[in-house]
C-alpha cells in the first residue's frame, strides 16, 4: 500500500495518472488531524478582525496558497482552492 506523499510522487515517476496521484494525496492529507490549537487561533482571528472592521460577522476570503505563488517567473492561476464570503 502506498501510503505516503513520498510514495504517490514516485508512482507519479513511474508513470501514474496525475489525477489518480493527486486523488491519493489529498486523502492523506484529509485523514490527518487538525492541530488541536489551530481552530481555537482560527476562530480568534476572525474575532480580531471583526473587532478591528467593526463587523458582527465579517465575510472573508479563504485561500490555499502555494510557498512561491507570487514569483515574478512563476503561475499558479487556477491550482489553489477559494472560497469567498466566508462567514461563521
């Protein structure tokens, strides 16, 4: 079984289907837990800003984001997940 992000890049090596790879990734990534002080940080945050706008219940914007998105040479457009009028 491969069960590992390290072992669905080297299938993707050998010749998987990309779709399949990325499939497999994301149910690794799903089956893991949140750090159990992020949704408490999460939630502060959100508090904070509505504080600071003067909202109840501020709508935002949640974003996946890739570590050099905002190179000059490089384009992500279209690989990250948002989800706009996020609201508690």
């Amino acid at each position: 079984m491969h069960t590992s992000i390290e072992d669905q890049i080297a299938r993707l090596h050998d010749g998987a289907p990309l779709e399949e790879v990325g499939r497999a990734i994301r149910a690794l990534i799903l089956r893991e837990p949140l750090p159990t002080s992020l949704p408490g940080e999460i939630v502060s945050a959100y508090e904070d800003l509505a504080r600071r706008t003067g909202g109840e219940d501020p709508s935002v914007a949640v974003r996946s984001s890739a570590s050099a998105e905002d190179l000059p040479e490089a384009s992500f457009a279209g690989q990250q997940d948002t989800y706009l009028n996020v609201r508690t």
